[in-house]
C-alpha cells in the first residue's frame, strides 16, 4: 500500500469516528425568543412628573409657606391667642395636630377645654416662652396674629420652623383667614361652609335694617371698663375695630367717631361721655364680671345724669366664656344681639340662648347637653 492510499484510509477512519460520537450525544438546538418590541417615546408628549403632596398657603402677611404634607405637630402661641385658637378649632382636623399651646383664656374663661377632649396631653406654653422652648416642641408649624409677627415669630423663623400668620380681627378678614386655614388643613370644603355661615348672619341683620334711616339709628357708645391697678378707665374702640362694626352693621351711629383715631383702645373721661350723652350705652368688661360694672354705674350720680340710663338704655354686652363683642369667633353672635337691642321690633322674635345654643352645635358640634351643662351657666349681661 502506497503513501497515498494509507493516507485516504486514515481520512475515512477519523470521519467514522466522528460520526459515531455525533450519534452518542445529540445537540439541541434552542430557537432565539424574540425580544420585545422597544417602545420610542412620543417627542410631543409633556414629560411625566413625579407626584407630590406639597402644597402652599398664603397667610395675612401676604406671604408663602409651602409644605410638603399637613402639618402634623402645631404649636399655636403669642398674644389675643384665644382669638385664632377659637377659629382653628372651627375645622375638625386641628384638634389631633396641636400638640401645644399658649394661654388661650380670658379673665376666668377658657374654652378650649371645653372641645378638645384631649387638651390635658397638649403641652401648656407660658406666655413668656420664647422661640427656644417652643422649638423644643418640635413643631412643623407654628401659628399665631400678625401682631407677634415681629417680636416672637422672626426669632422662630431664624431657627428654620414655618411660621404661618393670621389676623381675624375683621369681618372681612374672618373670610380670607377662615380660607387660609381650609388650604392648610386640606379641607376648603369646611373653610367655605364656615365663611357662608358668617356671611347669612351679616345679611340677615343687614336686610332687616335695611330700611332704616340715619335719624332711626340710636346715637350709641361702647365703652370697655378697666380696672388696672386699682385705676378704673373707660375706652372706646378704634373706628376700624371689630367692636365699631358690631354697633355700626347692628344699627347704631358711633358717638365716638372723632375721638379716636389710634389703633387702640382709647381712654375717655365722664365729661366727654356727657357731652356725648348717647342713647345707648353698651358696657363692656372682659376681667371684672360685667354685670358688677353696670349696676355700679346705675346707682352712680353722675351716670344717672346720662339719658342712656335715665331710659333704661346701659346695657350690659352680651358673654359666656369670653365676651361677644370681640373679634373672636362669636363676633357673629354679639352682631345678632346688638341688632336685637338697638331694633326690638326688627327683632321681635330674637332669643340670645337659641342662636347661642346653635352656634354651639352647627360651629363646634356641641350637642344640646354640653351646651347647657358648659356653657348656659356661663351667661352674663344683658344676654336676655
């Protein structure tokens, strides 16, 4: 055997064993899985935003506070607290979100107690308590009137915690604030229910005066009495104040129209309140019990000389827990009561415990039991 041949002998003995071990181990052939078709973004569609919960709210001072959620640790502080407290608990989220709070009584009265079921576990702040003790509550807000802006709330904001200004010391302020609150609580809903509750009391007294003349609108005072160490002073209000627009929309000119043009009240003596000699006078004491204040004055010789008492006419201004004539939020009460008072025959069918007692219910859910358990035996002035 030649070369040639053992070389194709060779070539035909390595192609059979080769296929002799294809035979003893088959391969598996795996077909490719197609891929998915890739999706090409639409060059005109607005890009996709991630969803947020923050929010804004405009305050009195004009400003923006953003939050990235409802505040959830509240401390309310600074001075005439329990003026914008009242209104806070207007909405019922703001009970379980305050976690501390200022001096919110007046005299001898505090309400707050008397709707929050948990107001002993809030923690109680001195009036003196400044931006450190307050931070030391932890807050994610704090909130309190415009007037403690520049005292106490700058010092707060230094330290980095929101800081959220109120007024409610007007009737037109009652509506942008009791807005602000419904934003800030997420519950716009309750702020324009609220604001169309003071809006019906304002219109029904207005329609129903709406016909009287000037000349029929009783020349009329509102005095507030002081006892401060020992002095006794009496005061009128500024023209722009809460209690003025009481007098004014329930149908009474002011007699103290030029007498001052402050931003506070002002002292007045008893030669001036001669001069005046009002037809009405309304008396108004907030730390000595009222009714004590009028029947002094009407057994006092000087004041017996005033025709507002000769007539029968000084009138003890309408309270319970806090008096009615402040801008707090039973203004609206002491606007229905003044009405009735200077307008009897407008009024012929008013009673101060009915429009009390649905205050109390449609405004704080006060049910017929706790408003006369808590707040009935409360009642002073001349509220009949």
């Amino acid at each position: 055997m030649n070369s040639k041949r053992i070389l194709i002998v060779a070539l035909l003995i390595t192609v059979l064993a080769i296929s002799a071990c294809a035979q003893q181990t088959p391969v598996v052939t795996m077909e490719p899985t197609a891929a998915p078709p890739v999706e090409t973004a639409d060059p005109t569609a607005a890009p996709t935003e991630a969803p947020t919960t923050s929010f804004s709210v405009t305050d009195a001072l004009n400003r923006t506070v953003t939050f990235e959620k409802t505040p959830e640790r509240i401390v309310l502080v600074g001075r005439a607290l329990f003026m914008v407290a009242d209104a806070i608990y207007l909405f019922p989220e703001a009970g379980s979100n305050i976690v501390a709070l200022g001096a919110t009584n007046q005299g001898t009265g505090n309400f707050i107690p008397l709707i929050d079921a948990n107001y002993d576990t809030k923690t109680m702040l001195d009036n003196s308590a400044g931006a450190e003790q307050i931070a030391a509550e932890q807050p994610d807000l704090v909130i309190m009137k415009s007037m403690s802006a520049e005292s106490l709330g700058a010092p707060i904001e230094t330290l980095g915690i929101p800081v959220l200004y109120l007024d409610f010391e007007t009737a037109e302020q009652y509506q942008r604030d009791l807005a602000t609150l419904g934003q800030l609580f997420q519950n716009p809903a309750k702020a324009e229910e609220l604001a169309a509750w003071y809006q019906g009391k304002v219109d029904a007294v207005t329609s129903a005066l709406s016909g009287l003349t000037d000349e029929q609108k009783p020349r009329t005072l509102l005095l507030y009495y002081s006892d401060k160490d020992g002095t006794t002073a009496f005061n009128v209000p500024p023209m722009g104040w809460m209690q003025t627009y009481l007098i004014q929309t329930g149908g009474g000119t002011p007699v103290w129209e030029d007498a001052n043009p402050g931003s506070g009240w002002t002292t007045v003596n008893l030669e001036q309140i001669a001069a005046w000699n009002p037809e009405v006078v309304f008396v108004v004491s907030y730390f000595v019990p009222v009714n004590d204040v009028v029947d002094q004055m009407k057994t006092d010789p000087q004041w017996m000389l005033l025709d507002a008492v000769k007539n029968n006419k000084l009138i003890a201004f309408a309270t319970d827990v806090y008096s009615w004539d402040q801008p707090d939020t039973r203004w609206a009460l002491g606007l229905g009561w003044v009405a009735a008072k200077l307008h009897p025959d407008l009024f012929p069918d008013y009673d101060a415990t009915t429009e009390a007692k649905a205050f109390y219910k449609d405004l704080y859910g006060m049910d017929n039991a706790a408003f006369e358990s808590n707040i009935l035996p409360l009642f002073k002035g001349d509220i009949d």
